[in-house]
C-alpha cells in the first residue's frame, strides 16, 4: 500500500498465495472488472481528436489519434 505525503491511501493489494488461488479464466467477461479476457481493446477519449492509449510493451503508453481501420 502506498501513502502519500497527506497519508490517504491511493492504492490497495491482494496477497493471494499460489496455493491458495483458483484457477485463472482464459477466456470470457471478467464480471469483477467488465473486461473480456484476452481481448484487445482501446481506451479512447470522447475529444474531437478521439485520441486513444495504446500500450506499446509492458511499461510503455502511447497517446495517438484514432484511425478507423488502422491496426497497430
């Protein structure tokens, strides 16, 4: 858990040990989340630009503009 410097706690972690977790889903909606599972999707801003967040890698976020038909 991480505490900024007015002590409000801004994120929250699960320990879940091996041993004790379930089987992970491979495919299908993720009812916690509203999220399918290993399916590309894109966030995109509701702006006249419609610019989008596109994850290049693990650790890498690109900001770019939405082109209908445009893979990658």
């Amino acid at each position: 858990m991480h505490l900024a410097r007015n002590n409000e706690k801004k994120q929250r972690w699960n320990v879940i040990y091996v041993d004790e977790s379930k089987k992970q889903a491979t495919k299908g909606l993720d009812k916690n989340w509203g999220f399918h599972i290993n399916r590309p999707f894109y966030i995109r801003s509701r702006l006249p630009m419609k610019r989008i967040a596109e994850c290049v890698g693990a650790n890498n976020v690109n900001l770019r503009r939405w082109r209908k038909n445009a893979q990658g």
